[in-house]
C-alpha cells in the first residue's frame, strides 16, 4: 500500500484517480489495504490500496 493510502481514515474526503464519475467519496474505513469509500455517485466501494493510489481531497 502507498503511503498516502496508509494514512487514510474514516471521514476523509478522497476522489478515485480513475473514475472521476464518481465524484468525491468519504473514507469509511482503512483494514489492511482495504479501503471502504462511499462515493457519492457511485455508492460503498471497497478499494485494494495496493493496486489504487486515491487522490485526497480533504482531511477529516
């Protein structure tokens, strides 16, 4: 996992560099890579951080 992705935490406001669609999505959870993000044009997404570096937007 990148290191911005390690020091992602619940209420931060993050944007998936590849689908901009989604628009902005707020951290719900970071477990072992595993990111939960609810985006909010695209609903709960569970992110592999070891494959997606998310982009921050603002911290909680």
């Amino acid at each position: 996992m990148n290191e911005l992705n390690a020091l992602l935490s619940p209420g931060m406001i993050v944007r998936h560099p590849t689908q901009p669609d989604w628009g902005e999505g707020q951290v719900q959870s970071n477990i072992d890579g595993r990111i939960t993000v609810n985006f909010r044009d695209e609903g709960k997404v569970v992110i592999d951080g070891n494959h997606v570096e998310l982009i921050l937007v603002q911290a909680g």
